[in-house]
C-alpha cells in the first residue's frame, strides 16, 4: 500500500498566459460575465460613437461594478446615503474592471493604444497592492 502523497503544485500557466486572479477579487463576480456575453456580441452601426459597443457594454459593466461594490460596502445599519461605504474599496474594484477589461480584451475597450499583456501587468501590480491601500469592510 502507498502512502498518501500530497497534492501536487497545479502546473505554471502556458507561455504568455496572465493570471488575474487576484485583481478578480476585487471586481463583484456578477460583472464579468456580464462584460463577456455583452463584449460578445456583434453591434453594427454604431460608428458615431467611439469605440462602439464594446465602448457601451465597458461603461454599462464599470456603472453596475461601482453600484453592487458600493451596496456591498455599506454596512446595512448605515444611515444616509454615503454613511459607511468604503470609498477606497469601490475605487479599487473600479479600477480593478477597468485594467482588467483592457487586459482580457483583444484590442481595450477605450484605450487601444497598449497590448492586452500591459494592461494584465498593470492588473497584477494592483492586485498585489491593493490589500496595502483598502482597508477591510466592516
């Protein structure tokens, strides 16, 4: 009988592979498959608006992200509209969608001028140092 041998470690991702895990911590999980199914989906004649519809389907996904961050953060006790929220919780998550939007989309939503692989080091970058600048929900 062989002894149980420990998990082994998941292998490294393929080459050129960004692992945004941790800045999808700080993004509220229905968000992204909304950003998915919606930058899916093939809009025509919308050339007068810039970017198009990937352009709309970015801003309606940071407008839902910045409402169910900003619900989720205020304790259900707190009187007032902005009583309790934290503030640096929904600029984080944000931010959070808005550098990983850019990183899992071929060509940004809004600025093309950066590979996606930049936008994912960008990414990284916040999703190590954002436990540093946000302090934990009440």
């Amino acid at each position: 009988m062989r002894a149980a041998q420990p998990d082994a470690a998941p292998p490294p991702p393929p080459s050129g592979a960004i692992n945004l895990d941790n800045i999808l911590t700080l993004i509220p999980g229905e968000v992204v498959p909304l950003y998915i199914a919606g930058s899916g989906i093939a809009v025509a004649g919308l050339d007068r608006i810039p970017g198009g519809w990937r352009a709309i389907v970015f801003w309606v996904c940071l407008l839902v992200c910045g409402v169910l961050r900003f619900v989720a953060s205020k304790p259900a006790d707190a009187r007032g509209l902005f009583a309790g929220v934290n503030g640096r919780l929904v600029a984080a998550s944000l931010l959070a969608f808005f550098l990983w939007a850019h990183a899992v989309s071929e060509q940004g939503p809004l600025i093309t001028a950066l590979p996606a692989a930049a936008w994912g080091f960008f990414a990284m970058v916040l999703g190590v140092l954002a436990p540093l600048f946000v302090p934990a929900s009440k």
